[in-house]
C-alpha cells in the first residue's frame, strides 16, 4: 500500500502511476451476491452448468460487478493520511475489455490523471484505472474514475 501524509503529497503525483491494489478473486458467490443485488440474473454469470457450454466456457462476473469493485482497490492500494473522507463523483469513460471467468484474481493499476482543487479545501482526483486478470495479456476494464477527497 502507498501512503501519502497530506492531499498536496498526492496530487504531486500528478501524470505517474501512483499505486497498484491487492489481488481480489471473483468467486461465484459473489457473482451470484451481485446478480441478486441489481436483478442481472442472466444464465452467462448465474447458470455454472449452462454457461459451462456457453461462449466463455463457464460463467463470468458482470461487467459492472468488475466496476463496482474500484473502491476496494483503491482501498487496498493507497491512503492519505491527513484526509477525513473520499467520496466517488462518477466516471467519464468505461470500457469491459475482456471477460472476467470466475475464479479469475483482479487487481487494478491506479494513474493519477489530475488534481483539481475542490471546496472545502478538498481535490477532485482524476484517476486512470486498469484493472488486470492474472495471467491475460489484456486489462478487463479500463475506467477513468473521478473522487473527491477532503482533509
């Protein structure tokens, strides 16, 4: 995990990668959590035996169950010592590159795109977000993530 003391220590970074996360495996239960949560109960995350003769040889994680792990990796990746709270402010771009086969282990490259000041003395973050299957050549999701984070 790479920690900063304050918001100015972070923003310094500015145009670098600044962390990578932790590991974290998609586990059919999750899937089948999250397909419960948000009512996608398509056969190709659900249905391990018919999605075993599907396109992708078993089942998949949603693309957005992929998306909506961002916090954890951010998480697991880096902290701000001297910062009481970050709140997410949305995406400008999303793409599902590559199917997440459950059992895949995911972690996300986090680059640091910009540093906008903010109310409150708070920084808009602009982050660039890939996040990698273990062993694929190619990322399964790239975003760019907006936070807010205050002192």
């Amino acid at each position: 995990m790479k920690t900063f003391e304050t918001l100015a220590d972070l923003a310094a970074c500015v145009g670098q990668e600044v962390a990578v996360s932790d590991w974290l495996t998609i586990t059919q239960e999750r899937v089948n959590q999250f397909a419960e949560a948000t009512g996608d109960l398509q056969w190709i995350h659900v249905d391990v035996e018919k999605a075993r003769a599907g396109p992708f040889g078993g089942p998949i994680a949603h693309g957005f169950l992929t998306l909506s792990l961002l916090p954890a990796f951010f998480d697991s990746a880096l902290a701000v010592r001297q910062s009481r709270m970050g709140v997410n402010y949305g995406l400008n771009k999303v793409r599902f590159t590559s199917p997440v086969p459950v059992g895949s282990r995911l972690r996300a490259r986090l680059t640091l795109l910009a540093a906008t000041p903010i109310e409150s003395d708070g920084l808009q973050l602009t982050w660039s977000t890939v996040v990698e299957r273990e062993g694929a050549d190619k990322p399964v999701c790239v975003a760019e993530s907006l936070v807010r984070r205050y002192p």
